[in-house]
C-alpha cells in the first residue's frame, strides 16, 4: 500500500480511497501559503470554497479493499472528507465483503461505483456487473447466465442496507446527465460535511469503446440501448429512505 504525504491537510487513498480536508479548513491556509512566499492572497482566492489539487492527498488500497481502508482514515481523522474510486471488478467482486460491510455499518465516507460492465483495466474481463449474453475476454459467446450467473445489482444491494444514507445511479454520457451527476456528488459531500447518519454511495453507469471493441460513439449509443435498461439511473435512496417507484 501507498501512502501519500499525511500533513495537516488532508490524507488520500489512490486506487481504491480518497480523502480531502473540507474547503472551510484549508481555507486559511492556503491565505498563510500565499503570505509566505511573499505576497498576499488576491480576492479571488480568498473567497475560493474549491478543493485544490494540493490539498488531495492519495493512499493506494488493496484491490478491492477501499472501504476498509477508507473507514480506517475517517474514524482516525473524522475530520477529513473521505471518498472512495472504485471500478465494478473491484467493488462487486473481490471488494464485495468490504463494500457491503461499510455500507452497512453506515460509515460515513463517499463510495464512487464506475460500472461499465467488464474489468477495463486488465483486458476486458467478464465482471459480476456483465450483462447476460454481453461478449467479454474470458465470455467470448456472451454471459450465459445458467453457468455464470446473473449480474449483480450491487447499487440496489447496498440500498436496502439500514447504513446507507443516499444512493443513486447516473451517467456522464451527455451535458444533462453531467449536471445530475455533479448534482448526486455535491449532495454526497454535503452528506458527508454535515455529518449525516450513513454511507452514500454513487454509482456512474460508463462505457469502455476499447474493452467493447467498439467507437467512443458506439459505445454511447450501446450503453444508452443496453446498460441502461438494465441498470436504470436516478436516485435509489435519499435521507435514509428508498425512493418510491
């Protein structure tokens, strides 16, 4: 495991775990950043409530392991803003025990869940997230789900979970979508800062042209016809209550 620097402002987590120092805490120093090297914080940067880059620091998890060692930060240092990074191989497969068990001890720290149906990084492998008949490095006939499985819902899983405080599902394929998946997250880290009673959890529903073997357009367009009837998006849980359907 990789750590990075653990200063006053902030620890993260890579691969698996982030954390970053809510803005109103690093606010001033980054004004005493500016004073030492000789000139004063212009007006902007005063009012700026952004998280900078500086102030994300990153710890690198064991696949799958992010929540535990999410969980270990947030209640070392409850002050931090803790989030995870985790991809549906890593989440829904080897991380399923540390995924389910933070969620439902209701810690309160941010899980970010990228499904795009496959393992993306390590050669386009069949995930638990794959879709029946849906074609893989190690499906090359497609998922059949009498010898596979189905695929794992884990997003509505960890929903019914007494710990969960928000869970939703969104997208980032198209400018609305964007702006109700900036709204999700905005919500997650407010959740999180106000010292809500649970876990929130966001999944981003995702393409991957090159494991689908397909255009970045294509892909679009088969994640819109094909994951998305599957894995409906919007909110799936909000203040600690299911959304009705």
């Amino acid at each position: 495991m990789q750590s990075g620097a653990g200063g006053e402002d902030g620890v993260e987590c890579r691969a698996g775990g982030f954390a970053v120092e809510a803005p109103n805490q690093f606010q001033g120093q980054r004004q005493r950043q500016q004073r030492q090297r000789g000139r004063p914080a212009e007006a902007g940067e005063q009012r700026q409530q952004g998280i900078r880059a500086e102030h994300l620091h990153r710890v690198q998890a064991a696949h799958g392991r992010a929540p535990a060692l999410a969980t270990g930060i947030k209640r070392t240092w409850p002050n931090k803003v803790v989030f995870t990074y985790q991809g549906d191989g890593d989440l829904a497969a080897i991380g399923t025990a540390e995924t389910i068990h933070a969620c439902n001890r209701g810690e309160n720290i941010i899980i970010f869940f990228i499904n795009n149906g496959i393992y993306g990084m390590t050669g386009g492998q069949m995930a638990p997230t794959t879709l029946p008949n849906m074609k893989s490095s190690t499906s090359p006939y497609g998922r059949d789900t009498q010898i596979m499985g189905h695929p794992l819902k884990i997003t509505e899983l960890v929903a019914q979970l007494p710990g969960t405080y928000f869970v939703t599902r969104q997208a980032v394929h198209t400018p609305a979508n964007v702006r109700k998946t900036k709204k999700a997250v905005r919500m997650a880290f407010e959740n999180q800062l106000g010292n809500k009673p649970g876990l929130s959890f966001i999944e981003i529903v995702s393409n991957c042209n090159s494991g689908w073997k397909m255009t970045p357009v294509q892909a679009n367009q088969w994640m819109v016809d094909n994951m998305f009837p599957f894995y409906p998006l919007g909110d799936i849980k909000v203040d600690g209550a299911l959304v009705a359907k």
